[in-house]
C-alpha cells in the first residue's frame, strides 16, 4: 500500500465520488477499502484470497505509472502454490476473470480503441497472471483449465482483430501503437508460460502457436513492427521517476512512445504545476534522452510541446532551466529534433508505419 501511495496518490484524492473512480471500479475499492489503507495498519489477517485480490488491484493500478508496484513475481507464480486447496485456486480464478473486466482508462494513457474493442498494456498483465490459473489448474481441473486456455486465445484473436482493423483504416499511428501493445501483451504471454514450464506439447502453448503462425501472420507483423520502430521509443522511462510532481494527477500519466506532444503540452498548461515542477521535467526528458545516447525521438516530442505552449514561449520557461540544459535545447540533433512541427512528425511516422506493414505482408 505504501508503494501504491507513492505511485498514484491521485487515487486517494476522490473520495467525494469523481464518477472516473466509483463503486464500479473495483480495484480501487479494493485498495481505499484494505486493512492498510488508512493511516493506522489493522492487525487483521488477509486471507490468502485477500491478499491475491489486494496484489492485482495495486498491480492494476499502477502498472501504467512511472513507478510500478513490484508485486510481479507473486501473481504470476508465488501466489499459485501447490499446497493450496482447489477451492482457493478457483477463486483466484474468478478474481483474476473479474482483473479483465476493470477500467483501465482512468489509470493508464497506453491504449488504442477501433471497432473490435479497445487494446491496452493491461490485457498482456491479464495474460500473466491468469496464465498462472492454467498452469495451476492444468492437472486438477484439466477440464477448467481448458476453458482458461479457450479465454486467453479469444483474447488473443481479439487484439488481432484491433491490428486489423487500424490497418485497414490505414491508421498508421493506431497500428504502431497496436503493434507495440500487441508486442508487450504476447511477450507477456510468453514469458509466464516459460514461468510454468508449458512445453511445446501443452494445449495453451499451441494454441498460441496456431494464432501466431496462422495464415493471417498479423500477430508477427506486430511484433516486426514494434521491433524495427517502436521499442526503443517505449524503454522503462527511468529518468521520469525522478519528478514527483507527475505522479499528482492520471493525466500526467505517459502515453505510448514517441508520441508525446500532447502530453507535453498538457503539462504546461496545467495550473497545478509550477514553473519549478516544469523545469524538473525538462530536466528529466533532456537527461534521459541523452542517456539513451540520443537515438530516441519521444522526449524530444515531448521538450517540443512544452517549449511551444509554455506561457510567454520557449525563452519564458528557458529561464527556469539550468544552464547545461539549456544548452542541450539550442544545439545538435536535439534541437533538430525539438524544431521538427508536430504535424510533420505525425505524417512521417504514419507513412513509414503503412508502408513497412505493406512490406511486411508482402513477405
């Protein structure tokens, strides 16, 4: 609970009932409502289901911040002992079936939505841990398992299917984005089935296999895609922990890479952040773009908007900076970058995003 309050303070900060965190929202009732969440820790015990259901709501709730809660390794393999009865198992099953259905848009800004549905960061965090029920399942309850198997490759056509349809709009940023949530959710997949030891011989292992290799191939398009031109634009953003000023707000909360102007711009208009609070985030993105040895265009997008938007112009927020930042703004390839119009930046990654998917499916 500590590390969730440190992360994503801002849920705490609508108890008089802001409609995007009502009753509905059970993963934030989960966490307002735990023994620990109020200033005096209770000596209460949580029952093993309480304490799983209490894991994937802080999961839920801060995976897409800047600092995650680092409870991975327990919903996704230490929480599904063996010594458990069955009856514990298929209730952290329906737990984990109730995880899929929650809203994810008031904690998380990495999302893309066509008429098949919407496609997010969680849904791979969904993969991890119910393929934890399988793997816990597979020789108690096969015939369970099975159906869990069935979830998880619907799930899988799913987000195909949103690929699919952005392709065929020829939405080439909504494809990059797919791509990369695609890329993130079956590597997800992937890893917790190595977790668990599901061999090439298991039912959910090739089943998967079927949907990758399929004839349609969407799911390796995706995973090209995001390979030759989206995942050094969507590392782990460690320069941004350092600014606690973004945590104040879901807002502020980081889209997919490297399509950051909108989000740069919305933090220099926000009242709630002072000149101060701005200089600090300047400082973060300058930094971490050069320590990412100056090959990534998102924090450059970002520095772009807030330069451009600042009230007063660039020079008003340039007087806050310190020195060597500035300098790192006038000059080089970060300020060829920074120069670059929004809109020129969005038509070049849209066309290079259409015709690499038409090169790939000419493959």
């Amino acid at each position: 609970m500590e590390q969730v309050r440190n992360t994503v303070p801002f849920l705490w900060d609508f108890e008089g009932g802001d409609p995007g965190f009502d009753s509905a929202h059970r993963y934030v009732q989960i966490l307002r409502d735990s023994n620990f969440s109020g200033p005096q820790k209770s000596s209460k015990d949580l029952t093993h289901l309480e304490y799983f259901q209490l894991c994937i709501s802080a999961h839920f709730a801060t995976v897409a911040s800047f600092v995650p809660t680092d409870v991975d390794n327990q919903i996704r393999f230490k929480l599904w002992h063996p010594s458990l009865e069955t009856r514990v198992i298929e209730q952290m099953l329906s737990a984990t079936l109730e995880f899929y259905t929650w809203d994810f848009k008031p904690v998380s800004t990495r999302w893309v939505e066509s008429r098949s549905g919407s496609l997010s960061g969680h849904h791979g965090e969904w993969f991890s841990i119910v393929v934890a029920a399988y793997g816990a399942l597979r020789r108690r309850v096969p015939s369970l398992s099975k159906e869990v198997a069935g979830l998880i490759l619907k799930e899988i056509e799913r987000e195909r299917d949103v690929y699919e349809d952005l392709r065929r709009e020829r939405d080439g940023i909504g494809v990059l984005k797919a791509a990369t949530l695609i890329a993130h959710n079956l590597g997800d997949l992937d890893r917790v089935m190595e977790m668990w030891g599901l061999g090439e011989e298991d039912f959910l292992r090739q089943g998967v296999s079927g949907l990758v290799n399929g004839v349609q191939k969407s799911l390796l398009q995706a995973g090209l895609l995001n390979k030759s031109t989206m995942a050094i634009e969507n590392h782990r953003h460690f320069s941004l922990r350092k600014p606690r000023c973004l945590r104040k707000s879901a807002d502020f909360l980081l889209p997919i890479g490297p399509f950051f102007d909108e989000w740069g711009a919305r933090l220099v208009r926000c009242p709630d952040l002072s000149p101060e609070d701005l200089s600090e985030v300047v400082d973060a993105l300058v930094a971490g773009w050069e320590r990412l040895g100056g090959e990534t265009v998102g924090y450059a997008r970002a520095l772009s908007a807030m330069l451009e938007h600042f009230p007063g112009g660039p020079h008003a927020l340039t007087r806050y900076l310190p020195a060597s930042v500035n300098r790192a703004l006038k000059a080089g390839v970060l300020r060829n970058l920074i120069s670059v119009p929004r809109a020129r930046f969005e038509q070049q990654w849209m066309k290079k995003a259409l015709s690499t998917c038409l090169e790939l499916r000419k493959k």
